[in-house]
C-alpha cells in the first residue's frame, strides 16, 4: 500500500507527475471508478481469479486516486478512509466486536437497523434518503422498493406485482404520445423490477444472465446460418426466428 501511495503521489506532484493524472478531478475520475467495479464483477461471474486480481487492483488504484485528491485540497487522506469503513464495520458487527451478540436469525433486521442509524445520523429524513442517484437505474429501482418495503410499503403476495405489470403493459399500448409512452415504460420496467423482487429474484443479475444468454443464442445463429451458406443479415424475419427455435431446442436437448 505504501509502494502504491507513492506512485499515485509522485504521478500527482504538480513538478515531476504526469500531465493526464494531474488534469484529473473527482468528476472525471467517477466513470472510471464505476467502469473498474463492473469489470470486478464480470471478472467473478466469469470464474476468472486472475483477472480478478488485476480488476481488484485497477478498482483499489480508483480509491487510492481519490484519496490522494482529496488529501490534497486537505479534506482526508487514504488513512482516514481505512479508518472510517473500519469504524463503520466494527459498529455494524456489535454481535462480534462488541459484548452484545446477536442470534444469527436476526442478522438482516439488526444490519439495517444499523444501517438507518448511521442514515440518521447523517441528517436522513425519508425512508428512500440515501439510495445512490448513480446506481444503475434498474438496481436502485429494486433498492428504492426494498426500502419502502421495510416500511410496510409493499404487496402481501406476487400476485399483486404481476397485476401491476399487466396493468402498466396495457396502459403503454394505449399511451398517445411519445411523453406518455417514455412515462409508461419507465413505469412498466419499475414494475417489472418490482414483480421479480417479489420472488427473491435479484433483477440486476437476472437481467446480466438474460444478456449473456441471449449473446450466446444469436452468436450461435450467426454460425448456424453461415455454416449453411446464408447471410444472417439477409434472412427474412420467419427464418432467423426459426434458428432461434433451433438453439433453443438445441440448448434444451
């Protein structure tokens, strides 16, 4: 860590550093910190251990970017981050840091009780404060309705959210103007988000596996049609539907 510090330091001294790293702010730095976290996460959804070793690194070189930053407009430095995430999970885990252990049944309830005092603390006044507004749209849909849940805002079963799914559905075929269907389907997707909630389903990951599968099922028809001398591109809507069918059949088989 300290070899680390150094180089980020040196890369930043306004003298002998480097020109692109020194025109860099906490804004412009941002995407790259969320881009290196995906590629932490793809990383492990491909089982690939030494990638992610590297995407660690490239994630951890983001904070240490950050931090070096701060330290220098003297708001903290990387100690005080350390410290900070350390205070934080000491206080979120009395049940082992501390002389008041918890039954394991009652982790989550006592987690987030934890969570929302910390909330409070930081001037919080909604049931929803708090829920990042960079977030993927899809994954702080599913954290906005996770909170209202707590609250007691929420359906008893799945049937009330499949309802609602068939409900905005219906009301986005009917919708008149491009202002009402963009305001229907964002309504349709939270819907959506809130339906495969409903069966402990995580709506993030579902949706990267539904990607990956069906990257995996158009690739393979691409193949299918060239192997069999056609042009994918030039195949009428009936017959690229009909190797659909065939991969899927074939996948099953």
């Amino acid at each position: 860590m300290a070899r680390l510090l150094g180089i980020m330091a040196r890369l930043r001294d306004p003298q002998r550093g480097c020109e692109w790293d020194l025109a860099q702010t906490f804004a412009t730095i941002a995407p790259y910190t969320i881009e290196e976290a995906y590629e932490v996460a793809d990383a492990i959804q491909r089982d690939d251990m030494a990638a992610l070793k590297d995407e660690l690194g490239d994630l951890l070189l983001q904070v240490v970017f950050h931090a070096r930053m701060a330290e220098e407009s003297g708001l903290f430095a990387f100690a005080d981050v350390a410290a900070a995430i350390a205070d934080k999970m000491e206080a979120r885990h009395p049940h082992v840091f501390g002389d008041t252990p918890g039954a394991e049944p009652d982790r989550e309830s006592r987690w987030e009780k934890l969570k929302a005092q910390e909330r409070a603390a930081k001037g919080a006044t909604s049931a929803l404060d708090g829920v990042a507004l960079a977030l993927p749209a899809l994954m702080r849909a599913e954290k906005l309705q996770k909170r209202a849940a707590r609250v007691g805002f929420d359906w008893d079963d799945f049937s009330g959210p499949a309802d609602k799914v068939r409900e905005e559905l219906q009301e986005l075929a009917e919708a008149g103007s491009n202002a009402e269907r963009f305001a229907e389907a964002g309504d349709l997707l939270f819907a959506a988000v809130n339906a495969v909630r409903a069966l402990g389903i995580a709506p993030e990951e579902a949706l990267r596996a539904a990607n990956v599968k069906f990257e995996r099922r158009f690739k393979r028809m691409e193949a299918i049609s060239e192997a069999e001398g056609e042009v994918f591109a030039e195949l009428p809507l009936g017959r690229q539907e009909a190797l659909w069918q065939q991969v899927k059949a074939g996948e099953r088989d």
